[in-house]
C-alpha cells in the first residue's frame, strides 16, 4: 500500500494515502528507526527531533522513521496503532479514500500526557486538551478503547479495568 508524505491542512506536513484503504485493514508496519537512549540520544543537526518520536508504555523510546512521524492526530481518526511484540502496526478503523489524510487519535497511542492546543478541525475537536487515555472523557473513553494499543492495555490494565469497573456502576 503506497503512503505519501504532502503538506497537511492540519499541521506541517501529513501521510496520505494514493489508494482506497478498506476498513479494518493493516496498511503497514510502522517504521522504528532505533531506539533512543542516553547513548544514542536525538541528533537534532539529522533531523531527528522529539515530536518525531514513539513513546512506548514500558518506558522506552523509539524515532519513528518516515512517512509514519508525519502522522498528525485528529479527534475525528482513521487510524490506530497495534504494537505486539514490540512491533507497531498501522491498523485502519474505517474506509479511507484516495488521497485521503491519514490521522491518528494520539491519546490512544499514550496514557497520561501533555497538554496542547488540537486544531485539527473536525466538529468534535476537543481544543486544548491533555493527550492520554486517561484523561478522555468516558463516552469517548468507550468509543475507543477497541483500538486503545494492546502494548498499553497490557502495562496499564488496573487503570483500565477501573474504567470499566466504573462504567458498571452508573
Ligand atoms: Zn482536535
């Protein structure tokens, strides 16, 4: 499946796709280039910057190389990421058509993160929010804990089985 990298209406620059995507496909494997270390840390002079990254639950960090670090989020997404044994999937949660911008709800990719202002356009954009899973409300909580990554489901499962807990008792 062919991906471009074009510039984005959202932010920058975006992933695109040249081909109808059916739903519930897998478009690829997501490029990790290294990990970053405080050995081998980010090496801005090539390029590699932070906002490039992939944050993994057990607390390491992986550049992502391209196209897959210019996908930008949106709070209306396409597409979620699968990580098993380490390895990241491109997965599509709903018919994509050509040309088409790739985009990725980033608080189902991280727990607990940082707050920023989302511009990302779509009716049901949240503003300035904190990314992170934990701080979706919980209607949009349950919209999308199917494609919460199995890699975070796995280290944060007392924290999700909360949620599930709490949805039972209201
Ligand atoms: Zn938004």
């Amino acid at each position: 499946m062919s991906l471009e990298v074009r510039d984005s209406i959202i932010h920058g620059k975006g992933v695109f796709t040249t081909a109808h995507v059916p739903k519930h496909s897998v478009i690829s494997r997501v490029n990790m280039v290294r990990e970053v270390t405080d050995e081998y840390p980010l090496d801005p002079d090539k390029g590699e910057l932070e906002h490039h990254c992939h944050w993994y639950p057990d607390g390491t960090t992986a550049l992502v190389g391209e196209p897959h670090r210019y996908l930008n989020h949106s709070c209306e997404p396409k597409v979620f990421l699968y990580t098993i044994n380490k390895v990241c999937y491109l997965m599509v949660m709903r018919d994509i058509q050509e040309d088409e911008e790739l985009t990725l709800e980033y608080s189902v990719t991280d727990f607990g993160g940082q707050v920023w202002d989302c511009r990302c356009g779509s009716p049901d954009c949240r503003g300035r929010h904190r990314c992170g899973f934990r701080y979706m409300n919980e209607s949009r909580q349950m919209q999308y804990l199917p494609y919460l990554d199995p890699f975070i489901v796995q280290v944060y499962s007392d924290s999700i089985q909360e949620i599930l807990d709490r949805q039972l008792q209201e």
